[in-house]
C-alpha cells in the first residue's frame, strides 16, 4: 500500500482554506494533523478548535497525531472535533492497550507513535490491536528536520514482526520525507508518508503530492 498524508504544520496558515482545497483535489489520502503541547515536545502548534475548522473543509481522514502529554485526557474532544485516525506516543502513555482501547471504542482508528530512540520491539504485544505505527524520522516537535538514516532498518524490523504475527497493521513514517527517500521508504515497508516541507514548500504541491505518491 501507498499512501501520503500532507502535513498541515507546513501549510499556510494565512491561507488555510487554500491549502486544505489543494489537498483535497490532489491524490494525497489523508490529511496529517501535528497536534503539539510545548511539554511533550518543545513546541506549540494547534489544537481542537483548528483541527475542527480543518474538519469541516477536509474530503479526506484527519489522521491527528497528538504530540503531548496525558494524550488520553482529549482523545475524546478530537473525535468531536472530526478525527478520523488519532496517533499518541508510547513516550507519553503509561497505559497503552487501554488507551487503545479507548479510541476503539470511540469509533477511530488507533496507532502509536514511537520517537526516533524508541525500539520497535516494545509493541511486540500490542501491535495486534494497532491499526497502524508511527515511526518518528525526526525528533518531533518542529518541521524541517533532516531524516534520521537509521529510520530504514527500523521500518524492516517493524514489517517483519507485523508479518510474522500474520497482521496487517499499516506502518507510517513521519519526518524529513521527499522525493528522494519515499521510494525507498516505501520499498522498506512504510505504507504511509507524512511529508510535510516537501509537499507545501514546492513549486507545484499537488504533482509533487502525485510523484512522491507514484514512487516506486
């Protein structure tokens, strides 16, 4: 599978509107929504109110990746406000199968997010009820970031423990994705590509979405 999934921390934000209706034409398949607190990383992005203002523009999913702290504590007010696929980190959760199960049965889909540090080893026993992992290419909390390399293996060893429990847990990757590593990301196993920079800061964003999308 190939997906992409335009992050809207790069996009304009004087012109929102604009970008979200460029998205919504491309073949880009969700929308990624960086949601950060300034505790868990050392930022400040949007919140519930911007991301239910996206929502009532966006034709595709929200995937909303909550960069904070206690995310448990708001995974409700997100679903309110129109996410469709809602990513908190193993950082920042002590209880993970029943934070999972909380968004279950809130009716979205599920995933954990796993820093550039964090081995992948440690969803042995619960990648099962993911939909999909997350895995973090850059440190998080800015855009920008140059990909961390190591990122590849990383994304082999997470396919292969997905296959070997005969799952279908989609993989995403998050963080200095572009032209010039998606193919090889995909053909390492990654299912979804966040490109933030890439996609917004170019000259045509809607073939570049094609191309990076296309990639083989």
């Amino acid at each position: 599978m190939k997906m992409l999934a335009p992050s809207l921390l790069s996009a304009d934000f004087l012109n929102l509107g604009k970008d979200i209706d460029m998205v919504n034409r491309s073949e880009a398949d969700w929308f990624h929504c960086d949601v950060m607190d300034g505790r868990f990383v050392p930022n400040i992005s949007f919140g519930i109110p911007v991301v239910q203002a996206i929502s009532q523009l966006a034709e595709k999913p929200l995937d909303v990746h909550l960069m904070i702290v206690e995310p448990e504590k708001y995974f409700e007010a997100f679903v309110k406000a129109g996410a469709d696929i809602i990513t908190f980190h193993y950082e920042a959760s002590t209880h993970i199968h029943r934070a999972v199960q909380q968004l279950k049965a809130l009716g979205v889909k599920a995933g954990v997010v796993l820093n550039p540090h964090t081995p992948v080893a440690v969803l042995e026993d619960i990648v099962g009820d993911l939909d999909l992992v997350l895995l973090m290419s850059v440190n998080p909390g800015f855009g920008g970031q140059q990909f961390i390399e190591r990122t590849f293996g990383k994304i082999r060893r997470l396919k292969a423990m997905i296959e070997d429990q005969g799952l279908h847990t989609l993989i995403e990757v998050d963080g200095g994705v572009n032209l010039q590593n998606a193919s090889a990301l995909y053909e390492a196993g990654a299912d979804i590509l966040v490109a933030g920079n890439a996609v917004f800061k170019s000259d045509n964003p809607e073939e570049t979405i094609r191309k990076m999308r296309s990639e083989k």
